[in-house]
C-alpha cells in the first residue's frame, strides 16, 4: 500500500477537498463525543475557506494530501517549528473508507521526515481524550504528555490529551 501513496503540498485551489474530506471524517469521528451543533459549529470555524486560509498565510501552517491511486483519500495539517525543534501535527483525517490502509500512518511517517530534515527532534498533537484515534498515535509511538481543556465559544470545550513523539531516533 505504502508506495501507491502519493503526498503533495496543498495549494489554496486544494482547500475545498480538504473541506469535503473533513466533513466526511468528522461526523464518524465525533458524532458519539460531540453534540450536532458542536460538530457543525467545530467544522465551520477550523475548515472555512478563512480559516484555512489564515492557517497558511499567517499561521505558517502546511497542508499536505494523501492521494491514492489519482483520488485524495486524506490531509495533514503542521506547522514546523512551533515550539523549537517541534513540528505540531493540527489536522489528520483519512476518509472513514481508507482508514486502516496505512494512509495515516504514511503521512504521520512524511511529517517524521520533513521535520527531520527541518533539524526538528519532535512532534507534538492534540487528540480529543474521547477520540478511538488516540490508539492510532500510541501505536505509533506518541506518548501522553498532558491533558488540555481548550475553551471555545458557546461553553464548547475541546477536551483532549496533547501527546509527543521524540524523533531523535528516527
């Protein structure tokens, strides 16, 4: 599987794919830990066209895409350098279809490399403590570094676990 993955830089011509994509991938993820209108409210105010384009311009985040076999089956979301050394992983989603077909873990191993080759020696994501994909980063190699409550409006609270992975070793 690994090596029919294909992963590019995202341009702003790229935002409405990784819209559709976590529009897809939220409802399945969240729809047992979030509230509708929390779902809904979360979707618009990380993945509008401003937003994301916030994100890159000002933010210094980066996008990438996971495409398989001529379909894009997935993102990445980072921003290097965002502690010293630290590469912070915002956004991963695989379409609900692709999901344990090594996609994620192929785009967890790219931002590995890069950040690497940036001089960086660690990731460092936020994962809700209610989300199955905290399995997924364990498995590969992060570990809990802490618990966070992030406020948002409307008394929404993002309540999740911030893990790390040294790359030390990578």
């Amino acid at each position: 599987m690994a090596n029919r993955i294909e992963i590019r830089r995202a341009t702003f011509s790229d935002f409405s794919v990784i819209q559709t994509i976590a529009r897809q991938t939220w409802p399945v993820a969240y729809s047992s830990i979030l509230t509708e209108a929390q779902l809904l409210f979360m979707l618009d105010l990380f993945y509008c066209e401003s937003a994301l384009t916030q994100d890159v311009t000002e933010k210094n985040h980066e996008y990438f895409l996971a495409i398989l076999e001529g379909e894009t089956v997935g993102f990445v979301g980072i921003q290097q350098h965002y502690l010293p050394g630290t590469t912070k992983v915002h956004k991963l989603y695989i379409l609900p279809e692709y999901q344990r077909q090594h996609v994620g873990q192929e785009l967890l191993d790219f931002v590995s490399h890069i950040t690497v080759e940036a001089e960086g020696n660690c990731l460092l994501l936020n994962v809700n403590r209610n989300n199955s994909a905290q399995f997924f980063y364990k498995k590969n190699g992060f570990s809990l570094l802490k618990t966070e409550d992030i406020l948002l409006d409307f008394g929404y609270v993002m309540e999740d676990f911030v893990f790390t992975k040294s790359l030390i070793n990578f």
